[in-house]
C-alpha cells in the first residue's frame, strides 16, 4: 500500500487512467472485429464503407496515448491487406 500522500495520489490517477485506456481499447477491438466479421462474410462493400471510420478511430486512439503510433499504422496496414485480397 502506499504510504505517502503522493502516492496515494499517483494510485488514483493510475486507475483512472487504466479505466480510460481500457475503454478506448475495448472500443477499437470492436470496431476491428466488426470488420474482420464483415470480410469473412464476404461482405466486402459493406467493409470497404466501415474502414475509412475505423482508420480515423484508430488514429484517434493512437493521437490520445493510447497505443504507440507504430501500432496503430501496424493494425491498419493488417486490415488493409486483408481487405484488398478480398
């Protein structure tokens, strides 16, 4: 536990921001399973129609700190692929 006021502190700004970053995630996880589902359907107009707001929402995440910009440019060179061999 900690002892001083600080860290007290530094706790609650940890959890608050772990409870924001999660949400954020769990929102572009979503978003990227959607649009997996969608090309494995073969529902591939209605894919090509949702990745241009999954790429602003994954720069979005990306711009807050949530994930490294290097991963964010990774998951939507991936989708991308799997998209265009469709």
């Amino acid at each position: 536990m900690p002892l001083t006021k600080s860290a007290k502190k530094r706790v609650r700004q940890d959890k608050k921001r772990r409870e924001y970053n999660r949400s954020w995630k769990t929102r572009m996880k979503n978003k990227i399973k959607k649009i997996n589902s969608l090309i494995q359907q073969g529902k591939i107009i209605e894919a090509k129609e949702f990745f241009p707001s999954l790429m602003s929402f994954i720069d979005k995440v990306a711009s807050k700190g949530v994930i490294h910009k290097n991963k964010a440019a990774r998951k939507k060179s991936k989708i991308a692929k799997k998209l265009n061999k469709e």
